[in-house]
C-alpha cells in the first residue's frame, strides 16, 4: 500500500511553533472562513470535513475561523504538512481528520498540541468495527512490498476512503455537531437545527442512489483506475472491478491486471469503464482497446484533490456526490 512515513520531532515543532507566533500576521494561507478571529478555531484536513463543518456550523461560519489544509488539491495519499499546518491544529478548537495510514504524521502533531482542550475527530474512529480492511480484490494489481517492510509482521489496512458512504456522513456530521455544542454551547440549538436540515438533504440523496441501483440491472462497476469506492459500493450492494486499491501508489498497469479487466468487461458486457478525477485516462483506453468493445469512459470524482478553485466556484459535498449520481444516472439509465 501506498505508505507515507513521516516524522514530526518535538523540538521541530517547538521552534516551528515560536517562529510562527513570532512572525507574520497569523492569518492562514489555507482556504477558510472569514472571521473575526474570536470565534471557534476549527482544522480538517480534507475537503469532505471542511465542508460538513461549514454546513453545521450554518449562520456562525462567519465568525469561526474553519481551515481546510489540503486546499491545494494535493491528493490525501502525498500531503505533508507544514510547519504552519501543524501549528494551527496545535492551537484548534476542534481538529478533524481521517485517522487512516495516510495520516499517521497526526499522532506526531497531537503530541504537540497546545491546546490541551481540544476536541478531536478521527472518522476512522467515529466508524469502530465499522471500518473496512482493504481489499485486494480478483484482477487488482498489487505492490511490492518495500524490503524492510516485509521483514515486520504484517499489520491490517484499513480502507480510508469513509467520506465515500453518504450514511456514514451522517455519523461523521452528527460528531462534529456534538464536537461543536460541546465547544460552543452558547449555540447548541443552531447546530442541532441545521445538522437536522443537512442529514435531510444527505437522506434524499442516499434515497436517489439507492433507487437508482435498485431498478438497474447493472450491478458491476469496472474501474481502469484506483477504486476508492468500496464504502460507497457496499452500501448499495454493488460488486466491483478495478486495476489498483484505493491506496495504491501504482500509475501503470500490468499487462496480466490489463487483460483481466478487459476480459471482465467483455464477460459483464459492460459499456463503461470509470476512472477518476485528474486520471489521464490511459489505463482505461488500454483496458476498451484490448477487449474490443466500443465502451465510453466516464468519471467518478473521488473528492479526494478538491482545491481552493474548486471551493469558489462552488464545489460542496453534496454538489460533487449529485454529480457522481448524474454519471451513474447516465450510464445506468
């Protein structure tokens, strides 16, 4: 799996620290909510988190100061955080993150953390048991192994990609509405009023993606890329196909994992491969050109690279998920 080690030393982050706070304004770099810098300090480190919270915290977003650390569009799986990213999650109110392999550097940052009140919100731990292993399904092209790695007892991996499943949204925005009443409880009763209105609009879409995949008779995806997607597919009883696990640092394809997809489109008598956002889409063609069928090539948005260009130009959680319905819609239909 696509492994990320890095580590954040005490003393780093001790002189990170002052010379940030001796420096400089203190305004972020990162994309957040204006404010007046009295309100809530709230860190998420990706996009799906940053907007939940927007969502919940309704009307008072504008006097929280809400930072969304991977707003470049850097892939979950490569972000390293910064010195300045990791001072403002020592300093937060509430931290939100995702607790998978990816983000190992957190346990380092929280160590460090100065505010020893600080509400945190793993989502990996918000799922418990819940939480799926990764899945390394028929076809799928695995990775070698780095030497000294295989020399250590294996560990299980779970999958990261939870934001995928709308019902576990539900639970990821029902803690962070607890997370704030507790922090904010002046203002418990707008939290509580619009976490109600936001699960209504997550429902509704839950309810169009489950009668979509209930009168289709398409039950398969087939990906000619990562699949990220597995919470998303379980939820709807859906099987799968794909060239690499979500995780994967992989870019090409073997011919043996190339074929295997090919061969499954032709079994399936599929019409579509999907790939996912940023994809170059080679693999994909590669998979249509040697099966020989004349499929389309369509793309499901992972949410996991949406930038601060995204974000103004209106990107949401739910904007981007109606979208992947629209794919779906249009393909399945």
């Amino acid at each position: 799996m696509f492994r990320k080690k890095f580590i954040i030393s005490a003393v780093s982050l001790s002189l990170a620290a002052s010379a940030l706070t001796g420096c400089g304004s203190g305004s972020s770099s990162k994309s957040g909510v204006p404010g007046s810098g009295d309100g809530l300090k709230i860190v998420c480190t990706i996009f799906p988190e940053y907007d939940w919270v927007k969502e919940i915290l309704g009307s008072h977003a504008d006097s929280a100061d809400v930072t969304y650390l991977l707003d470049s569009g850097t892939d979950l799986h490569s972000y390293q955080p910064t010195a300045d990213d990791i001072l403002q999650i020592s300093t937060c109110d509430i931290f939100v993150y995702v607790g998978g392999e990816s983000e190992k550097w957190v346990d380092d940052a929280l160590n460090e953390a100065v505010n020893k009140d600080m509400k945190v919100i793993s989502l990996m731990d918000v799922l418990g048991d819940s939480a799926k292993e990764e899945e390394l399904k028929e076809g799928m092209q695995g990775e070698e192994e780095e030497e000294e790695e295989e020399e250590e007892e294996e560990e299980t991996e779970y999958d990261e990609h939870v934001w995928l499943s709308l019902n576990n949204a539900k639970l990821f925005c029902n803690e962070i509405e607890s997370a704030l009443e507790a922090a904010d409880p002046d203002n418990s009763a707008d939290y509580r009023s619009e976490l109600e209105s936001y699960i209504s609009e997550l429902d509704s879409l839950d309810s169009s993606f489950r009668s979509l995949f209930e009168s289709s008779s398409a039950k398969t995806l087939v990906f000619g890329d990562r699949f990220p997607f597995r919470y998303f597919t379980d939820d709807y009883g859906l099987d799968y196909y794909a060239a690499f696990v979500g995780c994967s640092a992989e870019t090409e394809a073997s011919f043996e994992t190339i074929a295997f997809l090919a061969d499954k489109i032709d079994e399936l008598g599929c019409d579509t491969v999907f790939t996912l956002e940023n994809s170059d889409k080679s693999i994909a063609e590669t998979i249509i050109s040697t099966s020989g069928r004349n499929a389309d090539i369509a793309e499901l948005n992972s949410l996991q690279s949406v930038s601060k260009d995204d974000i103004d130009s209106g990107a949401s959680y739910l904007s981007l998920m109606q979208k992947n319905y629209d794919v779906l819609k249009k393909v399945l239909d």
